[in-house]
C-alpha cells in the first residue's frame, strides 16, 4: 500500500506561496518492488538509498511531482511510466 499526499499551501505576505505540509489523500494497493541498494561515500558522508519499483492501477493524477509516502517513508519519485494501454502505472524512485 501506498499513501498518495498532496500539500498545502499558504500565502507568504509578498505574492507568492509556501509548501508547509502534506495532507494524505488516498491510499492506494500497490506492488512494490525492492530493487539493488546503492551505497555512495560524498563529502565525508554514507549516502545509502534505497531504490524501489511501484506498480499501480493507471491513474492521470500521479505524476512525479506527487508526493508518495510507503512504510512510513518518503518516495522520491524519479520517473512514472503509464503502460502501453494505459492499465497501469510503473514508478522508479528512492526511499
């Protein structure tokens, strides 16, 4: 399962607007897939990600500015690829 967020804004007082947070929308049934971690060692620091593959039912809102949250973790959300017939939607990203 995966939880779909969207955030919210507010007014910053100079015309423009701030992320503050993010609102769960939906959760969603998904395959999720763990790929081959990659360990990188940048500026004196283990950089470990965990990169995953979500496949779910074809949606045209999930883009890969959505925000993705699984097993209570952040998705960064590297690409969204819809299928030929558009049935369903594959997901790269990291945890």
């Amino acid at each position: 399962m995966i939880v779909v967020k969207e955030a919210s804004f507010v007014d910053d007082g100079i015309g423009g607007v701030l992320a503050t947070d993010t609102i769960a929308l939906y959760t969603l049934p998904a395959q999720v897939t763990v790929l081959k971690a990659v360990e990188q060692f940048l500026n004196n620091q283990l950089n470990d990600k965990q990169p995953i593959r979500i496949t779910i039912r074809y949606m045209e809102a999930i883009t890969s500015d959505t925000p993705l949250e699984w097993q209570g973790k952040r998705v960064t959300v590297v690409s969204v690829v819809p299928s030929e017939r558009k049935t369903e939607l594959v997901i790269f990203g990291w945890v």
